[in-house]
C-alpha cells in the first residue's frame, strides 16, 4: 500500500494523486484504503512518515562526519526507488498550503538533526561563532537533490557508485565556505 502510494505521488505529484488511484496501483479495493485513512493526505504522508530513512541522532563529534553522515543519507533517500517522492514533497509542499503542514512533519527531524549538528560544531570550536545552520542544510540538502534530480539516466549507476567521493567534496567544500566567510568577515 505504502509503495504504491510514494510511486504515484513521485510519478503524478499531488494534483495526481488520488485514493482511486492508489487502490488500483496496489490492487486493492477503495473502500479497504478509506477504512483505514480518512483522506489522501493522511494516506500519503503515514506512507511516507514509514519510510522515512534519515537517522536524526548522528553525532560522531566531528563536523565533518556528521555532515557526510547526514548527506551519505540523503543521497541514499534520493537515490533509492521512491527518491522523487521525497523531491515531490519539498515541491509540493511550497505550493499547496494544505501539504506544508505534513510535509514539515516528515522534513522536521532532518532539519533539526542538521541543526544540531551545527550547533555541537560550533560549541566545540569546529565552525566559526554565528555560523547559519540554515545555510549548513541548504548547501547538504541543495546540492544532494540537484546531484540526483539532473544526473543524467546513463551515468546514474556511476554517480551512485561515486557518492561517496561525491559527499567528501560536497562536504569539504561547504567546510571551506562556512569558514572562509568567516575569515573574510573577521578581516574587515
């Protein structure tokens, strides 16, 4: 039930998903799904809410593997079968008022697990004083959507095999940036 309602969602986004349409993608009749969810929403996200694959207690006690462990599992979430979905979800969520409020309760843990690794960094003396978590998850979460949404269909298998290698120059980049900036805001 769960997978066929994260491939619809991920296929047709939320104008094209529908109760209907699940039931058929999963072979199931309508009434079984509408007597166990209420609403399409409540079924789309308790799908997704499950399969949420982002473990939110990483702390190593280092930025930098906290980091390439937090993108190591966005990357795997993205390029797993069902990973549109998850891109779906960031989507649809600025779009449809009625989503964001779902959308944020399975995108909430992520977020403060990158926050917290930011804060932890920055009280061990790793990143700078005022360093912007946002910033931190924006350029992890940014850069490892794009990787997967515009690597072309032939060199998907290599990038896949190549991510890590990929996460370690993602990884040291944002580093160099966060303190650069630093550095550059300290020199004036």
């Amino acid at each position: 039930m769960f997978r066929a309602a994260i491939d619809l969602f991920g296929k047709k986004g939320w104008a094209g998903f529908t109760i209907d349409g699940v039931a058929r993608a999963a072979g199931v009749g309508k009434a079984s799904l509408y007597l166990r969810w209420d609403s399409k929403q409540q079924l789309l996200f308790d799908a997704l809410a499950a399969r949420a694959s982002v473990d939110v207690s990483v702390d190593t006690g280092d930025i930098r593997s906290d980091l390439r462990h937090l993108g190591g599992q966005l990357l795997g979430m993205f390029w797993a079968d069902g990973g549109i979905t998850y891109m779906r979800l960031v989507v649809e969520g600025a779009v449809h008022e009625e989503f964001a409020e779902h959308r944020d309760r399975v995108t909430h843990p992520t977020v403060l697990a990158a926050r917290q690794i930011v804060h932890r960094a920055t009280a061990r003396g790793e990143l700078p004083p005022g360093t912007s978590p946002a910033l931190v998850l924006d350029a992890i979460l940014g850069a490892t959507i794009m990787h997967v949404a515009v690597t072309p269909a032939e060199l998907r298998d290599v990038a896949r095999e190549r991510s890590d290698q990929y996460l370690d120059q993602l990884v040291d980049l944002i580093l160099a940036g966060v303190r650069g900036v630093a550095k550059e805001s300290g020199d004036h």
